[in-house]
C-alpha cells in the first residue's frame, strides 16, 4: 500500500499541556470516538481548557474534528488525555463536533443524539484513523464512549430516575462506514 499523507491537522496545545502525563506511543492500542455535546468547536475548546483536577489539567480528546471536516489537535499523542474513565493511559480520544444532547445532558426528557455527522466531518475522521493506524502499531482497537463508560447518573429533572452518563458518539454514528475503511476492530468488553 503507498504510504499516504497525513491529513491536515491544526494543532492547538492546550494550556496545561506540560501537567499531561507522557507515554510511549507503543503503548496506545486503542482510539475512542466521542461526541463534544457541545454546540461549537470555540465551546469545546472552552470546555477543554478548564482545569478540573488537582494536577492542572482538565477533560479533553487529542483530536477535534468539527462539521466542515477541519481536524484541531489539542493533546500530542505522546500524553495522556482525559476523555474515558479507566482507559486514558492506553488511548487516543477524537472528538467530533455534534450538539449531543446538549445543553440537557442529564435531563431525561432529553436523551435522543438526533444530530447527524455531516460527510465531511466522517471522511476527515477516516483519514485521521488510517493514519493513526499507520503511525501506531499497536493501535488494534475501537470503541464509542458510551460502550466503555456504562455508568448512570440521576437525572436532572426528576432524582427517581437515571440516566446513561454518556451516550456518545450515539445511534446516529456511521459504524458500518467507519469500520469498513479502517483496520481497527471493536474492542471486546
């Protein structure tokens, strides 16, 4: 097979970058797919910026694809980002731009993902995963955020009930096209 570009990547550290724990990229066997949730890739950011934890460092995926397909890299893979409980130090996190169920996520009168991913926003994310499969060789698995993190929380507008915590990338993600054009297989829970 020729050996491909890389896609068009804008990097954007964030500010607490150097607070991220390292890794060897040999390590990173596993890419999660999640949705922002949020309306905007400047919101994202904001969201990405703030510092939530003891160490300096906040919640954040390595990569950021928004709906026109641009793809913004916050995290080098080479450190650890906070995108899926019990999975960080093993995993790459893309994030695509999609308002989720924002801005209602624990309220269970909202929990539909009704927003499609646009083409352009899936073509970039299938150029980013082929090339991370040919820059990380032992990257061997996928998942959605919601199939790794199965917890519930109780609902905003009514505490007799719960809600999945995350529910991301959703039932509107392209997994047949996604996985057809890649390497990577589901990872087995």
């Amino acid at each position: 097979m020729p050996d491909r570009a890389p896609p068009d990547i804008v990097e954007q550290p964030l500010p607490y970058l150097a607070q991220l724990g390292e890794r060897a990229v040999d390590d990173i066997d596993l890419v999660v797919i999640h949705c922002t949730e949020l309306p905007d890739l400047a919101t994202a950011r904001r969201y990405g910026e703030r510092v939530l934890y003891d160490s300096g460092t906040g919640n954040s995926g390595h990569y950021y694809i928004d709906r026109d397909g641009s793809i913004v890299q916050y995290v080098p893979i080479e450190r650890v980002a906070h995108h899926v409980s019990g999975y960080n130090p093993r995993s790459i996190g893309i994030e695509l731009v999609n308002t989720g169920r924002y801005p209602h996520w624990l309220d269970s009168r909202h929990q539909a993902m009704d927003e499609p991913y646009p083409d352009p926003q899936i073509a970039a994310l299938i150029d980013l995963l082929q090339h991370l499969c040919a820059v990380l060789p032992a990257l061997h698995h996928i998942a959605g955020h919601e199939a790794l993190d199965t917890r519930e929380e109780v609902a905003s507008d009514d505490p007799d009930r719960r809600v999945p915590r995350k529910r991301d990338p959703g039932r509107l993600f392209p997994w047949p096209r996604v996985l057809a054009a890649i390497r990577l297989t589901p990872l087995a829970l």
